[in-house]
C-alpha cells in the first residue's frame, strides 16, 4: 500500500504540472485555416481574379491587337511579339494560388452556405476559364487539391465543358435559395443573387461563343446580364492607397510610365484611328459618329493624372459586362436565328450607347451619335457594305468590328481575332500585325516558367503560333 500511495501521489504531481504547461509552445499568431471563416477567403480569391482578368496579360492581349502601343522597355519588346515563359509567372500564381486554392477551401468549408459555395464556384470558372482560353490546355481536375503537387494538364475543351457543369451547378443553387445573405467580403456583388446569376449565365454564353456553339450561347446570353448595373467590374476605391486604383492609371503613375499607351505624338493604336473621323480606317459616318468615345479611351502613357477617361484613377475596368452578353446575343442572333434578331440586339447596344451612359462623357461638345442601323444599310452599298457582300456577312462584320471596339480592356477582341482571323478572315477586324513578315498572330500565351520547373507534367510548351483547340 506504501509502494502505491507514492506512485499515486507522483501521477498528481506529473498530471499537475502537464495542465500547467499544456499548450506552452503553441503560437497564439498561428491561426489555422479550420479556425477561419469560409467568407474571409472570398476577398482574396477576388482580388487574385482581378489580375487574371485585367492585369498584365490582358495589356497584352491589346497590344497584340493593336489597341495598345508598347512604346519602350518590356512593353515594347512584348509588342514586338518578343515574350518568354516569364511574363506570365504572375497571372499563374494569381490564377491558381491567390484565387482558386481560396475558392476550394471556401466550397471545403461552407458546405452549409450554398450562396456563397455558388459565388465561389462562379468565380472559379471565371478564373480557369480566362486561363483555358489564353493558354489552351491547362491543370484543372487535379488543380488546388490535396496531395496532388504535380497536376496533370486537361484538354482545353474538357476544361469549358467542366466549368459549363460548374456554372450549371452554381446557378441551380442560386435558384433555389429562400434566403438570400449579405456578404460583405464580397467585394463584387455583396452577395447579390440576380447579379451573380446573371454573370454565371453570361459567362456560359461566353465559353459556349468560343466553342463555336452559337445556338447555345444565344440560349444562355437571353439569360445573362441584363442590366448595365448587374456587370461584374473591378471598382477602385477612391483613397490614398494607390494600390486600389485603375491598373492603366498605375502604370503611368509608376516605374512604367512612358511604357504603354495608345496615343504618344502622331502614333495612334489602330482601335484609335477607327474611331477617329480622319483616319483611311475610320468607323464614323452619319449614324455613328465617335469623338467622344474616342476622347474617353486615350490613354496617356507617361501621366497618370491626364488621365481622365477610361485609365483614371477610380474608372472602374470591365470583366463581365452587360455590353459582352449584349454582342453576344447580337452575333450569336445573326448566326443561330436570324438576320433581323442580330440586327435587333446589335441596335439595342447602339441605343444604350446613344444614351449616353456607356462610358464616362469628358466633354459635352464632342459628338456621339449611335443611331439604330436599317436593313438598307446592309444592302451593297449601304452604311455598312461599300464592297457588295452579303447582308448577313456585312451585319457580322460590323458586331464583330462593335466587339472590337467596346472589348476594350477585356480579352474580347483577343479571343475574336483567334477565332476568325483564319477560319472567317470577312469577318475579322482586320488590324495589321505588329510585325511585317511575322510568323503568325499570337495564338496563345506561354505557360509559367514557375510551372514549367516545378511540374513534371507540364507539357512542352507549343508556341505562340500554335492554336488552341477551340480555334483550330
């Protein structure tokens, strides 16, 4: 009994002084992802997206459509169709570290919040669909998981398909919740159902568009954005910080100022000289008539501050709008319908843009006239067919040329040029490439050289001429 009376007494002691330095070395500053939150990862996820849809390669995507001019330094060479598997390291981390990695935890965790589960999910079909389309192949279904460091490359058709189901997924959601929350952290939308759904739709019209599914597209853009105030735009915040500003408006007010813009001296990008009365390639005639659109997409590449128009500090920059879903129903109309239901929604735009509400107007005195278009004015020898050909090539070549124009500062008039250059060169706005005797225009991106180095299963990167399967 002696014997046991100690060991009980030596057990009290010992569990005493373990309770007393129990949790001794752990970090109070180490949070755990488990003790955050499912909402507190959506605002990052946002912001990553932000840089894949209007970040660096997006301006590049307009100089290689001559919207932009690459005047001196990396933007210049880049212009010049001189890019390597660098530039694009950050739009990849961004893409794939900063948004879809949250988006997943968000889906992990908030399996009791189909609200947000569906915002998560229509943000990461924005995010890997921006990437299916300026890369081709990318990972995908064994992207951001668990135990997988090395993600295989999927197919770009079977990437579309996927997010189509996603995006289906998220919509069924939406639809059928009885309660709609607001979310703070969403810095978007704050949880608005309509808006979000109606982004899910545009975006399937989108992917459906690049697909060459036009019936489908047509189908799902009648259900898109259906209101200029329902577009999905990055909204700087107007504060000190010059980090939340335009990303045009801060590259003049840093070290690329004098880098990048699309008017320096007598130089003008091609988008400009359409739009200006004066040029051999002017758009302007008695029903469209574009001084102050012009006015409003200068950009000035070496002060930030001159800009006022479409690179100002807190102009808001497009991602997915009322104007793309608008131009998609006008194409995707004329092709899978009618002559008379894409001239229908092609002059629903011009009305919008008539009114005067599209863009920021920087002075009065500057025409701006978009008068509804007639069917005469497809005819030979109409407005909009000097060179005879049929009406219904003439009326898509004037959306596809509307496309070019109000893209800009999206990937649309990127992702068009790939899409008909070749396959429908009537159609195609016919920009000259920025390179006399180049090999081909720019069909895609280069992966990642980070991705590249650090994954086994990274195809060999194809090339800049080679075309994506979308497009072949």
């Amino acid at each position: 009994m002696k014997y046991i009376a100690i060991l009980l007494f030596s057990l009290l002691i010992l569990s005493a002084c373990q309770s007393l330095n129990e949790g001794i070395n752990d970090n109070p500053n180490d949070i755990t992802i488990d003790a955050i939150q499912a909402q507190s990862f959506l605002t990052g996820a946002q912001l990553g997206n932000i840089q894949v849809q209007v970040g660096h390669l997006q301006r590049i995507s307009a100089l290689w459509t001559r919207q932009l001019i690459g005047f001196q330094s990396s933007y210049r060479s880049i212009d010049q169709y001189n890019i390597t598997t660098a530039e694009t390291n950050s739009t990849w981390n961004r893409a794939y570290h900063s948004s879809l990695s949250q988006l997943r935890v968000i889906q992990e965790k908030a399996i009791d919040n189909p609200q947000l589960t569906a915002i998560a999910q229509i943000i990461e079909a924005h995010t890997i669909g921006t990437m299916a389309t300026l890369f081709g192949d990318v990972p995908y279904s064994e992207a951001a998981t668990e135990g997988i460091a090395e993600p295989n490359f999927d197919g770009q058709l079977a990437v579309f398909n996927e997010l189509l189901s996603l995006l289906d997924l998220a919509i069924q959601s939406l639809d059928a919740l009885e309660t709609e929350l607001l979310i703070r952290e969403d810095i978007y939308f704050e949880g608005n159902v309509q808006k979000w759904t109606e982004t899910a739709w545009t975006l399937k019209a989108r992917y459906h568009l690049q697909m060459g599914d036009y019936a489908m597209a047509y189908e799902a853009a009648q259900k898109g954005i259906s209101d200029p105030a329902n577009s999905l735009l990055f909204q700087p915040i107007d504060d000190n910080n010059t980090d939340n500003k335009n990303l045009f408006w801060q590259l003049a007010a840093g070290s690329r100022a004098g880098d990048i813009g699309n008017l320096k001296d007598e130089e003008a990008s091609y988008l400009l000289q359409m739009l200006s009365d004066t040029a051999s390639i002017s758009r302007v005639h008695g029903k469209t008539r574009e001084a102050s659109r012009l006015a409003y997409y200068i950009i000035f590449d070496n002060d930030a501050n001159a800009n006022q128009g479409v690179a100002s500090a807190i102009q808001a920059m497009p991602m997915v709008t009322f104007g793309e879903n608008a131009l998609i129903l006008a194409e995707t109309g004329a092709r899978s319908q009618s002559f008379e239901v894409g001239l229908g929604h092609l002059n629903e735009w011009r009305s919008y843009l008539n009114s005067g509400e599209a863009f920021t107007i920087l002075d009065p005195g500057l025409e701006l006239v978009y008068l509804g278009l007639d069917e005469d004015d497809f005819e030979e020898d109409g407005l909009e067919n000097p060179d005879g050909v049929d009406p219904l090539t003439a009326l898509l070549r004037e959306i596809i040329e509307e496309r070019y124009v109000s893209g800009f500062g999206t990937y649309m008039p990127f992702n068009d040029a790939r899409r008909l250059r070749d396959a429908e060169p009537e159609l195609a706005v016919d920009f000259p490439l920025s390179v006399s005797g180049a090999d081909c225009f720019p069909q895609r991106f280069l992966y990642s050289a980070r991705e590249i180095d650090a994954n086994n299963n990274a195809p060999t990167d194809p090339g800049l001429c080679s075309k994506t399967a979308v497009n072949q």
